[in-house]
C-alpha cells in the first residue's frame, strides 16, 4: 500500500512539474470570449461611414443614457424574479398559484423592457437621416436593446458579415 501511494505521490508531482504555465489552456477560447458589455451594438453607428453631425452622436449618446438609466432597474428586478422562480420550482410543497404569480411579474417586466425598447429605438431612429438609415445593417439596435428574445434594429440597410 506504501509502495502505491508513493508511485501516486511521484506521478502527481511529475505531472505537475511538467505542465508549462504558458501553454495551459485560457478559460475561454480568443475568439470565443464572452462579451460582457453591451457596446457592440452601439458600435454600429460608430463604426459606420455614416458621417454624423456632433449633434446626431451627442443625441445618440444621450439617448442611450436615458434608456440605460431607465433600463438597469427593471433588468435587476427581472433577474431576481427569475432566480426566485427558480428556487421557488426547486422547493417543495409550493402552491403553484405562487409559481404562476412570479412568471405573471417576470413577462410583465419583459413587455416592459420591449415597449421601453422599442420607444427608445423609434426616438434614435428620429435623428438619422434617410441616407444614414439605409447604411445601417437591419440588426443594428444601437445598444438599446431588451436582452432577450429577437430584438430588431432600426437599419435597413443588408446584413453584413457572417450570421
């Protein structure tokens, strides 16, 4: 027995000895790393050859602030709601009436964030001109998006890119 757990025990530490740092696998992939911020889609309008006036960018900006502002609280909200139906559906003896009050609140708060959405969306798009439309790709939601389901930009221009 003393004789295995010292093989183990040499196995182990020759193993680990042997493991270069600089060539361990990163947690996530380079061209697979999550995207933690919303600014790619911003990045639509930025990036674009749309050639906007100081004021378009200053509204557009403004615009995305107001909605973040007005946003933030409703998705926290949502969060909460949807980790206690989680738990709620992982208790017992709970009365589904209860279950089905929380998902009431939780589509509740998703047709909120639509309609805040969309308003928000139809107020950006008010400040292009047409010209500067039709060079936005259809997708292009200039960050002010639900977060979930098939959000629809404001552009008409052609998809670019891979989808």
């Amino acid at each position: 027995m003393r004789r295995l757990t010292f093989m183990v025990t040499i196995l182990i530490v020759f193993v680990a000895g042997n493991i270069k740092v600089s060539e361990a696998q990163s947690p996530f992939p380079l061209n697979a790393k999550p995207n933690l911020k919303m600014a790619g889609q911003e990045a639509c309008w930025k990036s674009s050859p749309l050639s906007l006036t100081q004021d378009q960018a200053k509204a557009l900006e403004s615009i995305q602030q107001s909605y973040m502002s007005g946003v933030i609280p409703l998705r926290r909200e949502l969060m909460s709601l949807r980790f206690e139906l989680r738990n709620l559906i992982r208790g017992q003896n709970v009365p589904s009436k209860t279950l089905f009050e929380r998902q009431r609140k939780i589509s509740e708060l998703q047709a909120k964030l639509e309609t805040l959405s969309l308003s928000y969306q139809i107020k950006a798009r008010s400040i292009f001109t047409k010209e500067q439309l039709g060079q936005l790709p259809e997708d292009c939601t200039l960050g002010i998006e639900a977060g979930f389901g098939a959000d629809i930009g404001i552009g008409r221009g052609a998809r670019k890119g891979m989808r």
